[in-house]
C-alpha cells in the first residue's frame, strides 16, 4: 500500500508531510550557516572569502542535486500508484549518476579554482574552493539517497540523518577552524570546508544504509541494484532542465556578488548577511516546496487530480504562518537580529546596520513571494514540467535581478541596501507572476507514469 501520510491532502496532512521535510532542510541550511557565523568570529575576510566562494561550488553541487532529486517525482508516482517494487529504481540511477559526477568534480577542483573565484578572495578562497568540489559528488548522492524517502513519506530516517550530519559539522568546524592547542592548527576557511565535507559524508553513510535495510528490501527490493538506460534518461530529462535553472540562478547572484565586490566590502557584507539568511530561513519553503511535490506526486500516481489545488491551498496556509514568524525577525526587530545573530564587533557601525536593516524589510517581501513561487514550482516539477521553471527563472534571475542590480549601481545614487531593499522584492513578484500564470493555465502535466510514461 502506499504511504498513509498521502491518503489526505488538507493543511494538517499537507504540514505532516511537509514540517520533517523543512526539519531537514533546515538540517542543510544550518551546516553552511554555522560554517559561516564560526568563520565571521574567526575572521570577517575569511567569511567574505567562503561566502562568495561557495556560490560558485554551489553551481555545481545544486545542479547536481536537481537532477538526482528529480528520483522523487518517480518515487512519489509509483508509490502512488502501489508500484512498490519499482519506486527504488529511478533511486539507484541516481546514485550512478552521482557518482559519475566525479568526473567532473575532480578536475574542477583541481585546476578550476583559479578562473573561477575572484581575484580578491582567492588567498583565502582557493583551499575552500578545492576541498568542497573534491566532496561536492555528496551533495547529488544525498539528494538521490533522499529522494526514495521523500517520495515515500518515509521522513523519520531523514531527520536523524540530519542530526548527526548538523552535530558532526559543528564539532568539526569549531575544532578545525581555531585549532586545538598543541594539537591542531587553527584551519581557517579549509577547516570549514573539511568540516561540511565530512559531515555530508556522514550523513550520506547513514541513508545509504536505511535505504537497503531489512524493513525497506522486503517492501521495495531495495538491496537489488539496477541499472535502467530508459528510467534513468527519464530522469535526466526531468531532472536536467532544473539543474540549469539552478545553475543559472545561481551563477546570476555570484555574478552580483563578484560585481558588488569591485564596487565596496561594505556592499559584499551586506550581500553576505542578507544570503546568510536566505540559507538560514529558506529551509521552511524548500521543505515545504518539497512536500509539495511529494504529495502532489503521489496524488498524480493515485488519479487524484482533484487534490492538487486543495494541496496548493493548504501550502499557502503553512506559508502564511512561516511569514509571520519571518516578519519579526526581519521587519519588526532587524536591529537584534543583526547584533544578536551576527554578533560583530564592526555591526556597531550605524550606518552599515542602517543598510542591513533596509535590506531585511526586503528580503521579507521576497521570502514571501519566492515561497508562493516555490509552491508552485513543487507542482510543476510532480508534473514533470521543469523545462518551464529552467526558462521561467532564467528569464527572471537575468531580468530582473543581475541586469537591474548592474543598472542601477553603476548608473545611479545606491546603497549597499539597493539590491535586497528594491530589485529583491521586484524580483520576486515577477518571478511569481510568471509561474501562476503557468499553474493557472493547467498544460503543465507532462509527466504521468498512470497514463504510461513521459509526455516530456
């Protein structure tokens, strides 16, 4: 039988399937987020260096994860539909193709950091760099080990995973960047890296092995190993669209980053708090985003079409709540946050605390329409449809985000605060608009195992 978590689809259903999934993401969030505040006591150049470095690995690792976290839309359907001994299958594709990843990980690692990470980070950047594209394969193995458990429901295994990953990083980074006193020399930035490395292979160690345990193999086959030319093509399919989109979104914040830096420190520090909140926070819409796609996959798999705008619903209600959280934090009391979390002796500077206070009233716009949007790119991607998010975001990362940030820094009267406190919120509308217009117009169904397959 399939999971019971997806026999509802109200708000209640809606958050028990989708709160472990935030748990986790939260779980990922939290290891770069740690990384970084140990770092900014350490030193804030060595922080700067880290945060503008790891958006270029990040192009890497997440397009990697978008492809094999695609898995869970197969999952999700089959378990749906009561295909169970197939549900593993698009899984163990995924690990392949993860580990084929290596191929290019290693050379990039190697001789990718010179060209890639700015002049101005690249003392205290390149070791960064190196030791997190040599693990940066982990990231797509987790996603693709994580992808049977999402799609099944079965979140439990990915909590404690999460766990011990967030506890092994925060030992570790504590330990590697300031050293142990006749033991270990204080590390810097490489301890950071070593430290999420390790953590992440910690982390994969432990889903790898719930995924083929005994209670799994007797219901799913999942110590039989498979390799699937067709399944694993579908999977691509699906899967590559969306790893270009996130390439490319990504690669448009580096490229504002690596802007700002040219213009003013102070404008990369504000960037860098303001992206630090991003990973610190984000984990309740990605998560929520996720189940989404889960339940919307599931619903597909059982010909439960009804359900979906119910389920859209029901994310928007959990959204609501996670906004009003959100707004205390950043709208209400954005000096404490800034003190208290960042906890720098140079945030006693007025004016930069000014700024990052403007920018936080923007990122809260953004959260809330990225979160709307995130909601319905959890349809689309059950659906299939990810060619359309590869363009849509594309479109609006490029249009709406890098070229007006370009504009109106080099053109006109800005602040530090301009690129979250104006083109952020913009952004994030327009961004949204596009993608309703897609739900609303109901051709995004291109993907259905119930009716034979791909229409991809």
């Amino acid at each position: 039988m399939s999971s019971v978590a997806f026999q509802s689809f109200g708000t209640l259903a809606t958050f028990r399937v989708a709160f472990p999934l935030m748990l986790v993401a939260l779980s990922s969030n939290m290891m770069m987020f740690f990384g970084r505040m140990v770092l900014a006591k350490y030193d804030i150049h060595a922080m700067n260096a880290a945060a503008s470095t790891v958006l270029i690995c990040n192009i890497f690792q997440i397009a990697g994860l978008s492809i094999t976290a695609m898995a869970e839309v197969f999952v999700g359907q089959n378990n749906g539909a009561e295909n169970l001994k197939r549900v593993p299958n698009a899984v163990w594709q995924m690990i392949w193709v993860s580990l084929a990843l290596l191929v290019v990980f290693v050379p990039i690692a190697a001789w990718g950091g010179d060209f890639l990470i700015a002049k101005k980070f690249q003392e205290l950047g390149l070791g960064y760099f190196q030791i997190t594209m040599l693990g940066g394969f982990l990231v797509p193995l987790l996603g693709a080990l994580a992808s049977f458990f999402v799609g099944t429901g079965k979140t439990i295994p990915l909590i404690l995973s999460a766990v011990i990953a967030n506890i092994t990083n925060a030992y570790l980074n504590i330990t590697l960047v300031f050293g142990v006193d006749g033991l270990i020399s204080p590390m810097g930035a490489n301890g950071a890296a070593i430290a999420t490395v390790v953590a992440l292979g910690v982390q994969v160690l432990f889903l790898a092995g719930s995924f083929v345990n005994h209670s799994n193999h007797s219901i799913y086959n999942t110590r039989r190993p498979t390799f699937d030319k067709r399944q694993m093509l579908e999977c691509l399919k699906v899967g590559l669209p969306n790893a270009l989109s996130r390439m490319i979104e990504i690669a448009g914040w580096a490229t504002i980053v690596a802007y700002l830096s040219t213009i003013d420190e102070s404008y990369v520090t504000v960037q860098t708090l303001c992206h630090s909140l991003i990973i610190m926070f984000m984990f309740a819409v990605e998560g929520l985003s996720k189940g989404v796609t889960a339940i919307v996959s599931n619903a597909i798999g059982q010909g439960a079409y009804w359900a979906i705008n119910t389920i859209v619903k029901s994310a928007g209600n959990i959204l609501c709540i996670i906004l009003v959280g959100l707004w205390f934090v950043l709208w209400y009391a954005p000096e404490s946050t800034i003190l208290k979390v960042m906890n720098q002796a140079q945030f006693v500077d007025p004016e930069l605390i000014r700024y990052v206070t403007l920018a936080f009233k923007g990122l809260w716009v953004y959260f809330a329409f990225n979160g709307l949007s995130l909601i319905v790119w959890g349809v689309l991607t059950a659906g299939g449809d990810t060619r359309f998010i590869m363009w849509s975001n594309t479109i609006s990362t490029w249009a709406f985000a890098v070229v007006p940030t370009y504009l109106w820094v080099s053109n006109f009267p800005a602040t530090p605060a301009v690129p979250y406190q104006y083109i952020a919120p913009v952004y994030g509308f327009l961004g949204f608009i596009i993608v309703a217009m897609r739900f609303y117009s109901k051709s995004w169904l291109k993907l259905n195992l119930r009716q034979g397959g791909s229409k991809v």
